[in-house]
C-alpha cells in the first residue's frame, strides 16, 4: 500500500508488507473450536519470541456486507472463545472489516506503542458470495464457515519489533550468528574447523573468524555484534578438545570440552530461553 513518506517508520510501517494469511474452512459447530486453536497457536508463539500483548474485538463497521443476523453469530462466536479462554478482549466499536467481525491482537514494542499484529476474523458472508458448501451428516448442503487468519500478521513489522524488543541481543535459538570460533594462533585452526563442523552438525550457526587481528579485538567486535558466545581455542583448549566459552553478558565460562559445550548449547536452544 502507498503510505505516505511521513509515517513510514523503519520496519514498523512499510509500503509492502508479507502477511501469513489463511483461511479455515469449518462447520458452524466446529467455528469455536477452531478459533480457540488459533488463539492457542498465537498466544504460544507471542509468549516464545517474548512478546506481550492486548486483544480487542471488532465490530460490524457502517459500511459492510451481510445481514445482521450473519455478523452477530459471527461476532457472538469470537466473544464466546476469548471468554471461554480468559481472554479480556476490548471493544473497538465499527473496527471490524467490511466483510467480517475480527480479534486483533495489538503487540507492545519496546516503548510500550501498540502495532497491529495476529488476527482472527469470521467471515459468514465470502461463503454465501462464493457458494461454498460442505455434506453433512444428514446429506445435506450447508454452508462452511469461513475464517481467515494471519499468526504473525506483518513478516516486517514482526521482526522489526523482535529487533527493538531485544535491542539485537537475540537469545540464542534466535541470533542470527549463534557462536563465532576464535583460534588464537594458526596451530589452532584444525580444531576451530573441527568444533564449528561439530556445532553445524547439530542444526547451530556458527562461523570462524580467522583474521589476523588479535583475540582481544575479535572477541570485542563478536560482543558488539551481539553474537551470543565466543569459543575461543588456544593451546589449553586444543589439549582439551574443547574451547574457552565466553558468553556476551557473564563474561568467562571456563573451558568445556566439545561434548558439554553440545549439550549446553542444546539445552539453552531447546528451552527457548
């Protein structure tokens, strides 16, 4: 869409956005349930990646299409799932689109501003407009129920605040760059390569940074990137068939051997802590 210059903001608010649209096709029996798993899915995904947020539900607007009747049983559906579920939801009176009632889940970023992120949306109406119908028990055509949905709504805007939310310190099962190697002479290098094939091979990020600077200036440049840990190898870690792992907040772990560094590393990605 052609927002105009002066309220494009970073990743925020772009002119083209991707959206993780898509569309559940179900009974009118089966409409809650449907949009509880939605809710699951999206409240399991917020929690996650760290955010934290409020829900509000959309009402018919002045201009749509439809009768009445479809948009309160669609509108009395999502009441009914947010409440059986705890989730206070607040009314925004005529938000709805013009085609169907919506939960709009608001994501807070790092200032406490609200951006509009997952959607929920029940649409009664595309159905009737398109004739799609499913056989029921009795034999019958009936109408579906449609219900569109977006998990993380904008890819942009989802990641742009994932940047401000953590400053670009990313945990680990997120950093872009998970563990950079640091051989400290040239007699290291074999080991570097053998500890950052072992890292790849268990799905990690890794690189190897060989340049000629010394150890004290790489291990700053990693920090200030934000790289989560530094493996540095020299000759006590060679001996050990490990590295020293320093971490870019606690500073100093000491030396692991290759196996425990795994399993550490495993265990803090697992637990998306």
């Amino acid at each position: 869409r052609y927002e105009r210059s002066g309220v494009l903001h970073g990743m925020l608010r772009v002119r083209g956005f991707t959206q993780d649209d898509s569309h559940i096709f179900c009974t009118p029996e089966q409409m809650e349930s449907e949009i509880n798993g939605i809710l699951d899915l999206i409240d399991a995904l917020m929690k996650t990646f760290g955010y934290t947020y409020k829900a509000y539900l959309a009402t018919r607007p002045e201009k749509y299409i439809g009768s009445i009747e479809e948009w309160d049983q669609a509108t009395e559906a999502l009441k009914n799932a947010a409440k059986s579920r705890g989730l206070e939801c607040e009314i925004d009176e005529g938000g709805g689109a013009f085609y169907a009632p919506k939960i709009d889940i608001k994501l807070y970023d790092a200032i406490g501003r609200e951006w509009q992120g997952p959607t929920v949306q029940v649409d009664l109406n595309l159905p009737n407009r398109f004739d799609v119908n499913f056989i029921g028990d009795d034999n019958q055509r009936h109408r579906v129920v449609m219900i569109h949905r977006a998990v993380l709504g904008s890819m942009e805007r989802f990641v742009g605040g994932l940047i401000e939310h953590y400053a670009g310190a990313f945990p680990l099962w997120l950093a872009p760059i998970q563990a950079v190697i640091l051989p400290i002479a040239d007699r290291h290098y074999e080991h570097a390569d053998k500890v950052a094939a072992a890292l790849k091979e268990m799905g990690m990020r890794v690189k190897v940074d060989t340049r000629s600077e010394t150890i004290n200036y790489r291990i700053r440049e990693a920090q200030v990137e934000q790289v989560p840990y530094m493996c540095v190898i020299g000759d006590k870690e060679l001996a050990a068939d490990g590295a020293a792992l320093r971490h870019r907040r606690e500073g100093d772990l000491g030396i692991l051997n290759l196996n425990d560094m795994k399993v550490k590393f495993k265990e803090e990605i697992d637990s998306k802590a």
